[in-house]
C-alpha cells in the first residue's frame, strides 16, 4: 500500500505541477475554459480505454486531438465564437460516451483514479510532464508575448502559427494526463485554478508562473494524501484542495 | 540621394477577405523623414503599417534599405491586465538586460522604480511611453507608429509628440505615424500621405494639404481648421 501512494504521489505532483505551470499561460491567453470543454471531450476516449483495458490517458489523447481540430476547422467555416464550437463539440463527446459507457466504470471516466496508478503509468507521466516542462519553459517568453500581442509578436520574428500549434499541441497532452488523475469532468480546474490563486498573490512573472506550478504540485499531493486518509476518490479532493488554496490567496490578494 | 532613401512603396496593393484595402500606393521615405499617415477611419492605415511590417501578403514592391532595424508601437494591447506582468518582465520578453531597459526607460522619462510597477497599473499614457521605449530596444532606426494618442499630457510636460521629436533628435530616428490629429501632421511631420484605399495626397503638409484633398479624404463634412502656429 505504501508503495501504491508513493506512486499515486510522484505521478500527481508532476501531472499537478506541469498542469499548473501550463495554466499560467491559459490564464493570459484566457483559454483556461477550453480545457473544461477539452476533457469533456476526452470522455469517448476514456471509455474506450475503460471498455477494452488499455490506459486512459492514451484514449484520451487522440479525441482531445480530433476536438481540437473540430473546433478549429468550425471556426474558419463559422466564424463563430471558439467557446460557443466548443461547447457544441464537448457536449457531443459527453453524449456519445453515456451511450456505451457502462454505468459502473463511469466514476473513473468522471473523476479519475490516480490511487490506482501503476509503476509504468507513473515513469511515463513523470517523463511527459518533464518533457512538458521543458517545451513549456522554451516557449514561454514568446507565448507570453503572443497573448500580449500577436502583432508584437510578429514584429519580434515570431511565427505565432507554429508556436500556437506547439502551445495547441501541450494542452492536448496535458488534458489527456490531467483525466487520468482527476476525470474528465475535472480537468480544467487542474490548469486554470492553480494559475488563478497564483495570480492574486504575484507581482511579477516569474513569481506568477513558480507559483502556479507549486500550488498545482502542492494540491495534487495534498488532495491524493487526503484521499489516502478518507473514503472519498483522490480526484474531487485534488481541486478541492485547489479551491481552498484559491480563497487562501483571495486573503493575501496583492 | 539613393543612398537616403530608408522605404521605397511601389504599386502596393493589399487585399484582405477579398476586398481591396489599399490600392495602387506609392510613397518613399529618406532618412531622418517623420512622414504621417492621415486618413479617416477604415481607411487602411493600420493595414498599411502592418503590410510595410510583413505581417499581410500583399502585391507590389515594399523595399527597405537592407540591414534596416525596425521598431514597431502597436495601437492598442489588450488582455495585459490577465497576467501580473511587472515592466521589467515585459522588457525581458524582448531579451533586454536589467541595464539595457533601465537606460532606455531612462530616456523616455521614467526613473529606476519603474521596474517593479505592474503593466496593467500604469496610465494609457505611461503605457504609451513604454511601448515606445520597448519599440526603441535594440536601436531601431526606424520607428513605425500606430496612432499615437493624441491629447495626452504623458508626463506632466511633455507630450507624446514632444517625445518622439526628442527621441528622434537623440537617435536619429526615421518615423512613420498615423494620426487623426491635423496638428500634429502639420508641426511634426516632414512628409504627409494622406490615404483613403488609394492616395489621395503626398507631400510636405503645407504644400498638399488643401481644403479639396481634406474634403477628398474625410468626406463633405471636414471642418477645416486652417493652422497658424505652425
């Protein structure tokens, strides 16, 4: 048992830190929401994974990918607003998964079951969140500068396109390690609430975005700790450690 | 004389969601210019700055003077305030030093402790100067300007317009601006082109800036104000 939470633990704070670290950006791109929709639609994708045994993170990615570019290629035939296609795409998602889903394997689909992450599911979401970070840290200057303004971007040599295609890319990723830990449901309160409370309690930069990377770290061990120690599944307890973090830092607000 | 010139603008055409914005333009800029660009709104002049940038596909000829550094003011920048984003953070985006910005914050007015201060606390006019300083990192020597706000005391003394007369005596800038305001076209500027899609006038302010290109530009209505201190 100790080693199972030690797992559960290693893989939370990683997943929780990157996921927090990606949100400060989402938080300025005001995007935050889509992440919402984007585990939502992930839902499908879980059920396969439930339904045929493989992980749900890897069911996940490619529905994650494919709202993506739903939402995307709407958009250009639309013009619509993006968080209005979204809604439309998620939606569809949660409502093709309730017609397969077996009614019992739902409340891992919903919120997640980090507690019962294996050795390997752990080793590889540690690599991935690294791997995130290190991407992240590359490009977040120019993603900053991006959300400030794309023209400003433009004239600095940027090419917003591929570095909005990467950005794209990292939170299709994050979303699909997100479910795992917390559910479909859940997973934008994972990227957007640590970046929030952080927000209200930073001054500069670079405070914001350590910030927002511990809180989310902090949360996620708190939350799987919690989980440990109650009846109740790890997932919900993670954002609600979050939340509390959240009115914490409205006391502190700077 | 070839030697000066800094922008050559043959021919230019630039079509967006098909529909001509800009047709047929041809204007040069030299060396030490401050050429305004005067029009109504819709008129393409933020299109124009954005084409002479490289940020629109476009028909025709955009020649800088090779190896030429541009710095770039935006109109206006939304969503700052999401982020806490101190100054010198967002002067860190451009890869400036602590002593780089420091300096140049300097000649734009601003005194060391404006560093810490958060972006989104500043007034619209001190946001405005330090765009300006931020456009002036990496010493351009061209500045493009999108409508710099008019009326704006930015420091207590001196205007925006004063500033820029400032820096380019400092560094020996060449401008490009759009404005609305007539008399900041009339005391600033060398060179005027006057655009609504196509050009209506070219040329020292004093000189083409009549009441018919005026009527021409702005439509019937103009009320012209003819300036006499200039």
């Amino acid at each position: 048992m100790g080693n199972q939470l030690l797992l559960s633990l290693t893989a939370g704070i990683f997943i929780g830190g990157v996921a927090g670290y990606l949100g400060s950006l989402m938080l300025s791109k005001r995007m935050a929401l889509v992440a919402g929709p984007l585990g939502h639609l992930t839902l499908p994708g879980i059920a396969l994974a439930l339904l045929y045994d493989f992980n749900v993170s890897l069911g996940a990615f490619p529905f994650v990918i494919l709202g993506i570019v739903l939402i995307w290629l709407f958009e250009i035939r639309t013009k619509l607003p993006i968080e209005a296609l979204t809604a439309i795409v998620f939606a569809s998602g949660v409502a093709i998964t309730f017609l397969f889903l077996p009614i019992e394997q739902a409340e891992t689909a919903l919120v997640g079951d980090i507690s019962r992450v294996t050795f390997w599911e752990t080793v590889i979401s540690v690599i991935v969140a690294l791997f995130l970070f290190l991407v992240l840290k590359k490009i977040y200057s120019e993603m900053v500068l991006i959300n400030i303004s794309e023209d400003l971007a433009k004239s600095e040599g940027i090419s917003v396109k591929k570095y909005n295609l990467v950005y794209l890319v990292l939170i299709a990723i994050i979303v699909a390690l997100g479910v795992k830990m917390v559910g479909g449901l859940l997973t934008a309160a994972l990227v957007a609430i640590p970046a929030s409370a952080a927000r209200n309690i930073s001054g500069k930069l670079a405070h914001y975005t350590f910030g927002a990377m511990i809180i989310g770290a902090v949360s996620s061990s708190l939350g799987i700790l919690l989980a440990e120690l109650s009846e109740f599944p790890a997932g919900p307890l993670i954002i609600l450690v979050n939340a509390l973090i959240f009115l914490i830092s409205i006391i502190f607000k700077r | 004389m070839e030697n000066d010139f800094i922008l050559k603008v043959e021919n230019l055409w630039v079509r967006l969601d098909n529909q001509n914005i800009i047709e047929n333009l041809s204007f040069q800029v030299k060396k030490g210019d401050v050429v305004t660009i005067l029009g109504p709104n819709g008129a393409g002049k933020t299109v124009l700055l954005k084409a002479l940038l490289g940020f629109l596909p476009y028909k025709g000829e955009i020649k800088w003077k090779s190896g030429i550094k541009i710095g770039y003011v935006p109109q206006r920048l939304p969503f700052i305030k999401d982020i806490p984003l101190s100054v010198n953070d967002f002067f860190k985006l451009k890869k400036s030093s602590e002593k780089e910005t420091k300096e140049i914050l300097d000649s734009v007015g601003f005194k060391e402790d404006f560093l810490k201060k958060k972006i989104g606390d500043l007034s619209s006019g001190q946001f405005q100067r330090i765009l300006i300083a931020w456009a002036l990192i990496r010493n351009p020597q061209v500045l493009l300007f999108d409508e710099p706000t008019t009326g704006i005391d930015i420091s207590g003394e001196e205007t925006v317009y004063n500033l820029l007369a400032r820096l380019k005596q400092e560094r020996d800038l060449t401008m490009l601006l759009i404005t609305h305001d007539l008399s900041v076209v009339y005391k600033f500027s060398t060179d005027v082109i006057c655009l609504n899609k196509h050009l209506i006038c070219y040329g020292p302010p004093q000189e083409v800036l009549t009441l018919e290109s005026l009527r021409e530009l702005f439509g019937e209505e103009v009320k012209y104000y003819q300036h006499k201190h200039y």
